[in-house]
C-alpha cells in the first residue's frame, strides 16, 4: 500500500511542528508504540497540546465511554 503522506498531514492534528514522522503513520505509530505510548491523534486536541500521550492519559480520556458502553 501507498502511502499518501501529504493527505495524512493535512488531516494530522499533532502540534509537535518538527516532527519528521508527519504524515507518516506508520512510522508515527511505531515511534511512540517503543516508548509505551500513542500518537497524539488518537487524543482529542486539548490532551494532544499536553504531550502526554501515555495509556494511562488514554485510559483516563476514554476509560468512562470504553466502560458505559458495555453496560447493558
């Protein structure tokens, strides 16, 4: 697969301007995955601005929704 870097830079909402990795997802994905946390996508923009991009800030942002969606 191709990878269409200039279109996932225009859809990438990381603040970190000099990043080399922009628009690269895979590599981005890869990058935090070594050191145990995600890429800023995944948060919403205010917790991005942060730069903690932890599982436990994912938990903490997404935790409650992941948890009231599996009560039946």
């Amino acid at each position: 697969m191709e990878c269409q870097i200039e279109l996932n830079k225009a859809k990438c909402p990381c603040t970190y301007e000099p990043c080399p990795r922009k628009g690269k997802c895979c590599e981005c994905i890869a990058f935090h995955l070594k050191f145990n946390e995600l890429p800023g996508c995944v948060f919403p923009s205010e917790v991005e601005k942060t730069f903690d991009r932890s599982f436990a800030r994912f938990v903490e942002v997404f935790g409650d929704k992941a948890r009231g969606d599996r009560k039946g």
